[in-house]
C-alpha cells in the first residue's frame, strides 16, 4: 500500500497569514503578501504540485472560492500529469448532470479528474445556494445522490425513485473512463453509512493517531457490512523544514499574527457550524493557544481561525515523514496537504519530505519528482466546505 500525495489549489486566495482574505472579501484592509487567485498564480502551484510529483490537487467549494469545476479543467491545460480533486455540493446540482459533467471533464483532461464530495455543515452556506434541508437530510440526499451517479455511469437508461430525487430512464451516453473515485468525509452518525455505500476513499481531518483509528475501525466495520471496501484518506497541513527549529519558529510566527480579537471572532463563527467533524477539530484546542501541540508534531494553531482542516504536521522533514508513515501504518493511504503560502510550501515539501517517504519505500518512484537530498529555497473567514 503506496502513499498517495495530493496538494490544494487555493481558489479563494493565498498568502503568508492563517486568517483567510479571500477573492470577494468586502472592505478588508490589504494586507502583506496577499496573493488572489488568478489562473496564472493557481497555475504556478498547479505546475509545481505536477512537477514535484504529487498525484492530483484538491480544489475547494463555496461561495468564497472559484468554482472548482471550471477552474481545474482549465488548469489541466497548463500540466501534464496532475489529477484535479474536485469538490462539489450535491444539493446544487442534478445527480445526471454530475454524472455527465464529471464524463466530459474524464475526456477532455483524458482521465484526470476525482471527485470530493462534500454534503456540508453549515446551514447558512447551504441557504445561499438555495438548499434548506437540516443536517441528517443532506446526507440522505447525498446518499441517493451518489446512487443516481453511479446509476446512470453505467451508460443505459436508469430509474430511481427516491425521497429526494426521481429520475427516469436516467443515462450518460459515454460514460467516464476511468470512473472517478469518490472521496467523501462526514464525522457524524449520519455521514458514516453514506461513507460505507459510496465512498472509494473516506477522507478525515488530521486528529491525533488515536483519533483517526477509531474512525477507521468505524467506517470499515460500516463498509464491510456492506460488503465494500474503503480506503482512507487525511486532510491536513503542514510546515517542513531543514530543521524542527526552523519549522516550529514558522508556526510561531504565523501563531503570532493573530490576535486575541480575530481569534475570538472566528471561534464564534466556527462555532456554530453543524459539521461534527468541524467541532471535533475545534475541541482540540479550545480556542486557547496554549499546548497546541495537541500529539508529537500535530500543531491545532491553524483551526484557531480557519474553518475546515485545522491542524498541520510540523517539523523537520524527517519528522513529518515520521507522522505520515504512523498514519500510513493505520491504513491512510491518501494525504491531502497545504500550507502558507501554498506555492513556497509545496516546494518544501515536494523536496524535503517526499524523497524521505521515497527513501522508505512508501512511494514509487516518479518521473518529475526531485531527486533524493534536493534542499528548498529559503479579513472575512472562509468557512466552507471541501477544504
């Protein structure tokens, strides 16, 4: 079982700062090194990701960032080999449409394309896109969803009759080839069986070992009794350096950017997400910045103000190859990363870390991917989903 590498296109802007300043930020002040997210920045991390060897970029949903579909098939024309993670909202989209969508994406980038799923957690973000349906309902719909999409893949007429969606003699005249996988993550009761029905990778935010196991255990007893099987991915960021001096005293600096007030605001409003898996992520540092280093290497600084993934592996390159092969060894075979800013980061960790994992036979070896001991060169808050 192969490690498999992913990084993250920043749709809704980059920089040097944890706090999120985003494309269609209304009246927020300027700040250092804010970076928007034009095709021609996104296609430098795009190329570098493509040339550093990493498998395919996670693309984010919601009202604060691009919209994920239009923006990656546009950037498999600057590379060559990259797969594009594509996340979307099933309850602002026909399941036949998706379907048809994710064939055409499949012929055009010639097989480049993975769907994540993301049902969402936070009302408020779902009633702007029209959908008012509560929490447990949405996975109901993402449930029947999924079961249209592979349905009609199959490329003759497809009924279904559900509480969400009817649909009759549904069809993809040519279907995609390869099938896209399915990523799909959900910490709640109701997330769990959707997981075991559909997903191909269930995907997690990066909680301590002990935590992730458990949902392991939990989603592959659920898939076994289903007669499926599941594989795993995590969602996480992360600060690789020469050093751990050096990549603790980057956490720092980014730590101390923050002030109490931006802090305070941001666990307000995260606060009040549904999503279990975004309370579970704030319960691991309770909003303080004291012990953030909630397990060997695993900083929770990120989440003090960022929706979504909030904790980063740090450390010297060895040490983050450490955690992920102690991940690796509970079954994650999938680690979607990022970091601050997404273009300097991706080098870091594309010549620091992945010759490391390389080392210890956990990747293939990958034309484009640097060479063993290559070194690396020295507002309103996005809440969405599929980050």
């Amino acid at each position: 079982m192969s490690v498999h590498l992913h990084w993250f296109l920043p749709t809704g802007g980059d920089g040097r700062t944890l706090v999120d300043r985003h494309a269609y930020a209304h009246n927020a002040p300027a700040a250092p090194g804010v970076r928007a997210p034009d095709i021609d920045y996104l296609a430098q991390i795009a190329r570098a990701a493509d040339q550093l060897g990493f498998e395919a970029v996670l693309t984010p949903t919601g009202t604060w960032c691009e919209d994920a579909w239009l923006t990656t098939v546009a950037l498999s024309q600057h590379t060559e080999r990259l797969k594009f993670l594509v996340a979307f909202r099933p309850g602002v989209i026909s399941p036949v449409l998706a379907a048809q969508m994710a064939a055409t994406y499949q012929r055009i980038t010639r097989g480049r394309l993975l769907l994540n799923v993301v049902t969402g957690g936070d009302s408020a973000e779902q009633r702007r896109f029209g959908d008012h349906l509560d929490h447990d309902e949405r996975y109901a719909r993402t449930d029947e969803f999924l079961q249209v999409v592979r349905g009609v893949w199959e490329g003759r007429p497809y009924d279904f009759h559900g509480s969400h969606y009817q649909v009759d003699g549904g069809l993809v005249a040519l279907p995609p080839e390869p099938r896209p996988q399915i990523f799909f993550g959900g910490s709640s009761p109701a997330a769990g069986p959707v997981a075991a029905r559909n997903a191909d990778v269930y995907l997690t935010w990066g909680e301590p070992p002990e935590q992730v196991k458990r949902k392991i255990d939990w989603i592959r007893g659920l898939a076994e009794a289903e007669g499926r099987d599941v594989r795993f991915g995590i969602r996480m960021h992360v600060i690789s350096r020469d050093s751990a001096r050096d990549a603790w005293a980057t956490a720092d600096r980014l730590l101390a950017d923050l002030d109490e007030e931006t802090i305070a605001a941001a666990q307000q409003a995260l606060g009040r997400s549904e999503s279990v898996g975004q309370q579970r992520m704030l319960a691991l540092h309770g909003g303080s910045r004291d012990k953030l280093e909630i397990s060997p290497n695993l900083w929770a600084g990120v989440g003090l103000v960022r929706g979504g993934a909030g904790t980063a592996l740090v450390g010297s390159h060895a040490e983050v190859a450490d955690r992920i092969e102690e991940y690796h060894a509970l079954g994650i075979e999938h680690f979607v990363l990022s970091g601050y800013p997404h273009l300097e980061e991706v080098y870091w960790f594309g010549e620091g870390v992945r010759p490391e994992l390389a080392a210890r036979g956990l990747l293939p070896p990958s034309v484009g991917a640097p060479a063993p001991g290559a070194g690396a060169a020295a507002v309103p808050l996005l809440v969405a989903g599929g980050r």
